[in-house]
C-alpha cells in the first residue's frame, strides 16, 4: 500500500487512520469514516480503488469539485472519470463506452445521476469492486446539508450486496451518524473516528475596533497566499472586497446575490491563483477543495460553532500551519438578533439563540480555545495546552517572560476577582460567565430584567470596566478552582469551597496579565515559521510562477500541477537529478515523468545562477 501511495501520489507517509483504512477497504469490508475537513479522507477510497480490480464507484454531491478532482487523479497517472449534468449526452456517451472496456479505475457520479433507474442497470453490468458515499452527511434529513437525491443510495447494498461499501463525512452528530448507517445498511460496519483537532490551525479572537486597518494589516503578511474572509452580508462582503482592492490587494466579493456567472468567475480566479482573496458570505465554501488556503477571518463573528469550525476547517487542508482569526465585538449580536427574532418557531428561535450565546462564550473564553472547541464536539484534548491558541500562545509566553523586569506579569487582581465571586455566588451558580460578567458591568439586557438581577447588590459594580479583563480573571480563576465551570454545552459558574475562603478572607490575588493582540500576533507568526520547514523563498516564488504557467497551459488549478509542500521541499533540497526528485514528497511516478524536466531545469539554473551549494536530500 505504501508502494502504490508513492507511487500513484508521491506521498511517504500515510495521514493517522488512513492505513488501517485502506487496510480494511480491500478486504473486502465496509466502513464509516469520520474525518475533519483536511484530514485525507479521498484516499481512503482511491487507494483501494488502485489496488482492487475493477471499478470503484464514488457518490459526491458536489459537481464544482468533480471536475477538480478527477483532474487531480487524472495527473497522477489514474484513470478517472466524471459523470454528471455538466456534461453533454455525446461526452457522456464516451465515459460509458470506457467504462464498457474496463478502461475506468475511479468514477465520480452526482447522486441525481445514480436516481435513474436505467443508470443503475447500466452499473449493474459493470465489474464494481468498491462504493464510496463522500459526504455521506447528506443523506440524513437531521444534518446541515440534506439533498433528497442523496436517499436513493439506500438501494446501494441492493444493487452491490457483495462489495465493499465506505461511507465517508466530516460532520455528523451522533443522530445523523445513526441515520447514515441505517440507510447505507451499514449497521455492522466498523466505524473509523479520527481526531478533529486539527494542530496546524492557529485560532485567534481579536477585538473588533478599527477592524479595517487590522484586516488589511494582517492582510500585508498574506499577499501571495489564499484567503477567504467571512462577512455577515452580502452587503459587507462588497464594500470589504472594495476597499480592499483600493489597497492594491486583490479580492473579490463571493455571494448568493450574484449570478451564477459572476460566483463562478470569482471562484474561478480563486481556485486558479488569479486573485488570492475572496470575501465572502457562508455561500462559500462548499463546492472549494483549495488546499493552500493560509488565511481564514470571520470579520463578523459566525452565528453557530459548528458553521465557525466547519469555516477555519477550510484552510490548510494541505497540513502546511494556517491562521484563523475571528473579530469578535458584542454589538455584532444586534445583527444576529435581529434574524433570529423572526424566527417563528418558539423551540427553534431558543435554539438559535443559545447556539449565538456559544460562539459569544468562545470568543471570551480566558481558556484553550481549542480545547473548548473540541470538547463542544465530544472530543477531550489530551494535553493542558494546545500551542496552537492565542490564550495558551499568551499564558506560555507569560510564563517565560515572568521575572523579566521591564514587563510586568502580573496585575493585582483581588477586586476583581472578588466581585466576580460574590457575583456567581449571588446568582446562586446558576448563571454562565457571560451572564455573571453582564451582570457586574451592568448591562440593561432582557434576561437580567426577566431575572430581577438588575436588583442585585452587585449589579453594575463593574461598570465602566473592560469585559475581556473581567472574561480574563474568571477564567483564571477556574484555572486557579476558586470557581467551576459545570460539564455540557450551557456551562453554569459555581464557587468553590476555596472561592468562598477567599472571598470572606483578607488575602490579594495576582494574576498573570492577558497578552495583547499585537504581542500575540508576533508570538503566532513566530511559531508558524518555527514550524514550517525553511526554505529558499526566491526559488519558492519562482516555482509557483512555473506551476502557474504548466496549470494555465492544461487547464487545471495549480495545485492539481504540485501542492505547496511539494514545492517548499524542491526549494529546501534543491533536487538535481530524476532520482532526487522522485523523493520529493507528492512526486509520483507520473509527475515525475510529466514535470520533472521542467522543474529541474529551473531549479538547476536557479543553483547555478545563485552558487548554491547541494544539499542532500535524507532518504525516506
Ligand atoms: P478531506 O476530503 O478529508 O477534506 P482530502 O482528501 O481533500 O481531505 O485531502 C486533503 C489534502 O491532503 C489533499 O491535498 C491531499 O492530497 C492531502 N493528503 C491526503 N493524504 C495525504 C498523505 N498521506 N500525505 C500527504 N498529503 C496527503
Ligand atoms: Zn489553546
């Protein structure tokens, strides 16, 4: 298997859970896969395909991204087809004679196309070895994206009792994952979870003032690099992509107000590295498989946290680092409310309306962001730190800066501390830290009133303060267990016996001081670098104007030609000969026969032209 993934994809190493996979698929057994966006979940399919004989059959409800894909497989040396309504009745004629002669290892079908009963006749005479459902979430009316097409497939055990039959998604909630088994019959199979965190995302919140000059602040690092920026309406998305564009950068608005033609020409100028921003509303995403995303800002903070994670889920499928940042203000929820009010339903509104309250807490949380993240998807993060947050980034960097004398630390936080735990105590530790927080600031907000909290003693003590400082020293004080944060998705705040110790006490408390935004941006860019493999930039640039050129000539998206990592490495060793670039990771046999000149040719001369000396590459 390790042979074919080299040979086929130039990869040496499998990603986690891909082999037992694979491993699994030939034997001839079902199964269901559970992966995060990025995580490698074609593979699991199309490595098998190479090694059965036979067709394998692959459901993907995407059309934008069949094309893509097959084109991929298509560079690899696989032969690879597509069948779905993009195509005339002549091209689709030829793909049936192919797959009459057996001269087809993959094919993609849309799942419209496989409703028709004269379809499934036709496959029924082909020698199928292997089906997979991609996006296999799609079929449960209980999931985000259910396409009534998608229910025919239940006649897919039917049809290929025998074979082997993989389900795959990355997003299913228990129910929906129920709902998938029953319907694909795949009751016994084994079911592979891989882990959601995905380590080279480096989330961060910044507060949301003068957020323009920060965007395009931020943007400056991101030149060269694939971004997709988040806004809350159409409406935003196009003074954002304008006023960016007066700033030289190139970015294009993305919506569903557009014309098919318009949305289309944008991605297109996206996917093919003609623009490198697209400002969008959550229209986009779906039917995008880029790789080299870098870059992904929620300019408005998102109204659930499974559309925020689904969002950020979208940059570094390539497994290269990648940033995330959310601007978070508190007015922003008015834009929110104001659609969730006209909600009819009584339940749905409630639901929406607590959905909007977690992604609130998520961004004011004074603990791993990541390991809330998880947690709020049943995962527990092993490790106390993720290193990968801005909250762990500015707590490990204080924790090397204390003692320094020109930085101070700490700050004396025993009255705001003890308000905090009068407050929680007050409310009877009924109430989440949002809510203990609103109530010490003061705010005139329905739910105090509805509670009477507006009449505590504590009400408005806090006035006038800042409530990321006061988010700050709440989570601090969980850290420290004067307080404790109840297990579920509505967390409560309770003191604790050691609160209340203090709280009736005469002792102060210093805490470490919160890192600000800009100390916490150096510190990320700083590990970003610190993970990425070095390399020769220059000749970096110009393999990415040489990947543009060989892309554009065979119509296909530049990452289709060689992702990133396979051109950072080329510009780390700097391969001379066939045989060193073979060992590039994502050189296949076929790349290397297709490409290899042209590459090496350039890179020879850029050694030669520079005076740099070889280096050798390690032998895998
Ligand atoms: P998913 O469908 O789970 O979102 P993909 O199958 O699109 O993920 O894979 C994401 C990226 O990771 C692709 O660019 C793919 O080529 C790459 N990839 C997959 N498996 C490996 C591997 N074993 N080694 C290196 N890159 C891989
Ligand atoms: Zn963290």
């Amino acid at each position: 298997m390790k042979d074919l993934l080299k040979r086929y994809f130039g990869y040496d190493e499998f990603r986690p859970m891909q082999e037992e996979i694979v491993n699994h698929i030939v034997k001839g057994n079902d199964c269901f896969v559970l992966m995060p966006t990025g995580g490698g979940k074609s593979l699991c399919y199309q490595l098998p395909a190479l090694k059965l004989d036979g067709l394998t059959l692959v459901v993907s409800p995407l059309i934008a991204l069949m094309k893509d894909q097959v084109d991929a497989l298509k560079t690899c040396g696989v032969s690879a087809e597509f069948i779905n309504s993009s195509l005339s009745p002549k091209q689709i004629a030829e793909i049936f004679n192919k797959l009459r002669k057996n001269l087809v290892k993959i094919l993609y079908v849309a799942p419209e196309r496989f409703s028709l009963p004269s379809f499934q006749e036709f496959l029924k005479t082909l020698p199928v070895s292997l089906v997979a459902v991609d996006e296999a979430h799609c079929i449960s009316e209980w999931g985000h994206d259910f396409r009534p097409d998608y229910r025919h497939l239940s006649r897919l055990k039917y049809l290929f009792p025998k074979t082997p039959l993989v389900a795959l998604t990355a997003t299913a909630t228990a129910k929906v994952r129920e709902d998938i088994a029953s319907q694909l019959q795949l009751g016994g199979a084994r079911v592979f979870i891989s882990s959601f965190d995905r380590k080279n995302l480096h989330v961060r919140v910044i507060e949301k003032k003068q957020a323009f000059q920060k965007l395009s602040a931020i943007l400056q690092k991101y030149r060269h690099d694939p971004v997709i920026i988040y806004c809350f309406s159409r409406k935003e998305t196009e003074d954002i992509a304008r006023q960016l564009r007066s700033q030289r950068f190139k970015a294009k608005a993305y919506h569903a107000g557009l014309s098919t033609k318009d949305r289309n020409a944008a991605q297109e100028l996206f996917i093919k590295d003609e623009i490198n921003i697209i400002v969008a509303t959550i229209a986009f995403g779906m039917g995008i498989d880029k790789p080299d995303v870098r870059l992904v800002v929620h300019y408005t903070y998102p109204k659930t946290l499974e559309g925020y994670y689904q969002e950020i889920g979208r940059a570094g499928r390539d497994g290269l680092p990648s940033e995330c940042v959310l601007f978070y203000t508190y007015a922003d929820t008015r834009k929110h409310e104001f659609f969730i009010d006209q909600i009819r339903d009584d339940e749905s509104r409630e639901r929406s309306r607590q959905k909007l309250q977690e992604v609130m807490n998520y961004a004011k949380l004074s603990t791993c962001r990541k390991k809330y993240l998880l947690s709020y998807f049943g995962e527990e993060l092993a490790q106390g730190s993720c290193g990968a947050c801005d909250i762990c980034q500015a707590k490990s960097a204080t924790a090397s800066e204390a003692g320094k004398p020109d930085s101070p630390a700490e700050f004396d936080a025993t009255a705001a501390a003890r308000m905090v735990l009068a407050a929680a105590a007050l409310l009877e530790n009924r109430f989440g830290q949002s809510h203990v927080i609103d109530v010490l600031l003061g705010k005139k907000l329905k739910k105090i009133k509805y509670h009477g909290h507006n009449r505590l003693s504590v009400y408005g003590i806090a006035a006038g303060q800042s409530e990321k400082q006061l988010s700050h020293v709440a989570g601090q004080l969980i850290d420290l267990g004067y307080l404790v944060k109840s297990e579920g998705r509505f967390p409560t705040l309770s003191i604790t016996k050691t609160g209340m110790v203090f709280l009736q006490g005469k002792e102060t408390l210093a805490l470490p001081n919160p890192g600000n935004e800009e100390k916490i941006e150096k510190l990320v860019q700083a590990k970003i670098k610190k993970t990425t493999l070095g390399y020769n930039e220059e000749l970096f640039e110009m393999l990415r104007v040489l990947r543009k050129e060989l892309a554009d000539k065979a119509q296909v998206p530049p990452f289709v030609i060689f992702n990133n990592v396979s051109l950072q490495e080329m510009a780390r060793y700097f391969p001379r000969t066939n045989e060193e670039f073979a060992r590039i990771n994502g050189v296949g046999a076929m790349k290397l026969k297709q490409f290899g000149k042209t590459f090496l040719k350039a890179i020879n001369n850029f050694l030669k032209e520079n005076n740099i000396e070889r280096v050798n590459i390690p032998k895998n």
